[in-house]
C-alpha cells in the first residue's frame, strides 16, 4: 500500500519498502518463487562461469579491471550511487557479451562513443489473425542490437511490463527488420486488441546503452 514516510528501499522484519509509480510503498515480504527455468539457469550459469574466470585473471588483469571501473556508475537507487568494483564490471561487460554470443574478454575494453539507434517504431500487421512485427529502421543496427519484450497487454496500458531478452536485431530488408520469430518463439501470437511492448539497445563490446521502448496494438484481422 502506498504510506506517507521518508524514501527508503529494502526489507525490515516482514515487510518490504519500496519507490512506486505513485510515492512510497509498503507491502507485506512474500518469497519468490524458484521455477528454475531455461533461461533463468542460462544466467546463473553465465553469472558463475564469469565469476570462475576472474578468479583466473593475473592480478595485473584484475588491477586493470578495477581501474576501468572507477569511471562506471551503478544504476542509481534512491537517488545515489557508487563506482564499480573491478569484479562487477568484468561481470557486467563478459555476461553482456555471452547473452549475444561473443566471447569473454580478459581485459576491459574501451568504452564506445555512444552512436544513434536507427530503429524508429513497431509496426504490426495482421492478416488472417496472424501477426507479424517489424521494427522500421533508417540504417542497418550495429552487430549484437538486442531485442527485449514482454507479454501482449491491454491496449490501455501505457508502461511496458517487465521485459526479457529475446535475442539479437537481423539486418533491415526494405527498411525494417521483422522480429515476429523472437517474439512468437517466447510469447506466441498476440492477439487483436492487444498492446505490444518491445525495447531494444545497443552492446558494442559488452557496453549497453540505454534501452529505446516501442510499442503497437495489434490490429484487428483482415
């Protein structure tokens, strides 16, 4: 429930505090479940073969991980946050590597300058109640784009749902680049009346940028 107290985050005794859309919120500590899926062990797997291998390092590979990081930010939370340690942002850049295929780097590479995404909308078509999404684009995205997206929801909705990756951008023919397989392979075919949500960002060399969020209603059948 929303309450009237300082910002705060985080669990005490059996409730949880926390910032929502609207202010402050309170709400009762429930245990997530642990279905241990596919691609929810996929990243655990990811997560401790990377772990494994700073461990591996040389110490002057480490010192130089720890260097890079003292210029990376967390993502700030309650309005604050902190440096990198050198172990987080090898985690961070060879985890982003490994989820679009390219392999683990021992030494942290130099941070791109940031480039314009040339992906401009979603676009749904629906001809025999089967859907097909394309994303227009005004130039071929850069190698390793990713493509996250969610559920379809109700057309009323104007926020996107928790999204997951769904995998990397093909090259654009006749200006857009068709995502119904990634989308259909994880959610199945939306239906009519239904809203779409979609982000997709840059990884070059296991940077990401900044996530652009798309979004359609699925038209009625012709």
């Amino acid at each position: 429930m929303k309450i009237l107290d300082v910002p705060q985050s985080g669990k005490r005794g059996v409730t949880v505090s926390q910032g929502g859309k609207f202010g402050q919120i309170s709400r009762a500590l429930a245990i997530p479940t642990n279905p241990r899926s596919a691609p929810q062990m996929l990243i655990r797997n990811r997560l401790a073969g990377v772990a494994a291998q700073w461990r591996g390092l040389t110490q002057e590979q480490r010192d130089a991980w720890t260097s890079a990081a003292k210029a990376v930010h967390s993502t700030p939370r309650m309005g604050k946050s902190g440096t990198l340690t050198g172990a987080q942002l090898f985690t961070k850049i060879n985890v982003s590597n490994l989820t679009i295929g390219t392999p683990v780097v021992t030494d942290p590479p130099v941070r791109p300058a940031a480039s314009i995404l040339p992906v401009t909308a979603l676009v749904i078509t629906n001809t025999a109640n089967v859907a097909t999404l394309k994303l227009t684009t005004t130039d071929a995205p850069s190698d390793g784009c990713m493509l996250r997206g969610a559920l379809p929801i109700s057309q009323g909705r104007s926020s996107a749902p928790n999204m997951v990756y769904l995998g990397t951008l093909d090259t654009p023919a006749n200006g857009a680049v068709d995502i119904t397989a990634l989308y259909k392979g994880r959610f199945g075919n939306p239906p009519a009346g239904t809203k779409v949500f979609v982000s997709v960002n840059q990884n070059l060399s296991g940077w990401q940028d900044v996530p652009h969020i798309f979004s359609a209603i699925v038209p009625a059948s012709t």
